[in-house]
C-alpha cells in the first residue's frame, strides 16, 4: 500500500514535498525529476523557488509527463511552455536538461520510443510528480489503460477535454490527442509522489489508494509501485476508510525516513 500524509492544506504539501525533492538534489545533484502539469503540482514548485534559491541545480535533469499532440510549442497552454514557465524558469534550471515528449505531428509516429529512449539514457526517473484526475487519471492515461503501457499517443475523453478548457478559450481549442508517458513507463520512476487536493479529488484518491487494482482507474496502479507516496487534504482524504491509520503512522514515522 502507498504510504498516505494528510497535511493542512496545498501549501503544507508543497513544503513536505519541496523539501524531499531538495534532499534529492542535496545527495544527487544531477537528480532527474518527473515534471507534472496542470494546477496540482503548483505548490511544490512554489516552495521550490526559496528552497532552491542560491543553491546550484545546473544539473538537475527533467522529464514531463505528456503533451498535446498538434499544439504549437510555443502556444501558452502547451506543456512545453507551462513547464518552461513554471518550473525551469523560475527555479533556474537549464532548459536543455529538461524534455517534454514531442507532439509534433511530423514525427509523432515515433515519438514515443525516443522519449522512452531518452528516459533510459538519463538512467530513469528519481521522483515523479503526479496528479490525480477526477475520473482517475494520472498522466493521460485514461481510464482503459495498460499497466504495462509505455509512452505513446492517447485520445482524450470528452470529460479531460471539459476539464482542461478552462485553460483554453473554448472546449474546441483543446486537442484531441496526447502523447504521454504510460502507466509501464511511470512505474519505472523510484519514487512516485500522487498530489491530490479538494472535495473533487475524494473518490478518485480513495479508489487509487484503497480500492481494487484496475484499468479502469489507472491511479490504481500506485499500488504496484514499492515507494508510492500520496499526499492529500484533508477533503481529498475524506472518503479514505483508513485515514485515521495513515495519520497515526505518519505522526509516529522516524523523521530520517522522509516520505
């Protein structure tokens, strides 16, 4: 079972994991981090910039999780541009060091065996940033996904399209392919850290972490994984049959065991 930390809020979760991915660094300074998109991962990369600040992570090394197929590089919403925005940038890492799967069209018929193919090449991933989707995606892996599935291109359901376009000027602009890392490739990663935040997020997290393991909620597959870490709030830890457990044995935890 993934170890579950339920904190105050968003912001205490970016401090706790801020504080992991600096102990990385710290012991590895050409530590290779699994970026994630979107709102969630935020706090983590907000606490990032005064933990970071002044400290040398020219070598840090990056891969993100997925990207839209189609979508110009340099559209604000594409996630080579969120990623550059809000994490190279502000935490001054070198660009070159970190990837995003290529969803150009021309090239995107093997796209998905360079990206794993460079993953590979950095020797894996230390730690990777996950969210949680409402219907239990992580990455864009929708629910029908292989456990054993590897980076590759995906077509979004109506219900990430909706959810995304709020990011987008209508539903319309949101594309309709992904390529992303799979739930296999995911897998590889060390140490896996699911962020989860919010009422909305409830069911989902509870089902990952607690329910059968199934294609059907590609979350699930933490339960796989042999250093799973999952942390929520309070509300997104509220349907968690066993949250009065997971709070005990973290307060309880040794501190040099970190999460």
């Amino acid at each position: 079972m993934a170890e579950v930390v339920i904190v105050e809020n968003s912001e205490a979760a970016g401090e706790l994991v801020a504080a992991e991915i600096v102990e990385l660094i710290e012991g590895r300074p050409d530590a290779v981090l699994g970026l994630a998109t979107g709102s969630t991962p935020l706090p983590v990369y907000l606490a990032l910039r005064s933990r970071l600040a002044g400290r040398d992570v020219s070598q840090v090394r990056g891969f993100a999780l997925d990207e839209y197929v189609g979508l110009d590089p340099a559209h604000p919403e594409s996630y080579r541009s969120v990623i550059t925005r809000e994490v190279v940038e502000p935490l001054g890492l070198d660009p070159r060091r970190i990837h995003v799967p290529n969803g150009a069209e021309a090239t995107i018929q093997h796209a998905g065996g360079d990206y794993e193919a460079a993953i590979d090449a950095a020797g894996g991933v230390d730690l990777q940033l996950l969210g949680i989707g409402t219907d239990g995606h992580i990455g864009f892996n929708e629910p029908g996904s292989s456990f054993a599935s590897r980076t590759r291109v995906k077509t979004l359901t109506e219900q990430t399209r909706a959810d995304n376009a709020r990011f987008f000027d209508s539903v319309d602009d949101v594309p309709r392919h992904c390529i992303t890392q799979g739930l296999g490739t995911i897998l590889r990663a060390r140490h896996l850290v699911l962020l989860a935040f919010g009422e909305g997020k409830a069911q989902a997290v509870a089902d990952a972490v607690e329910g059968p393991l199934s294609a059907f909620l590609p979350g699930s597959a933490i339960q796989l994984h042999p250093h799973a870490t999952v942390v929520v709030d309070a509300a997104a830890a509220s349907k968690l049959r066993l949250a009065d457990y997971y709070r005990y044995t973290f307060a309880n935890k040794p501190e040099w065991q970190g999460i």
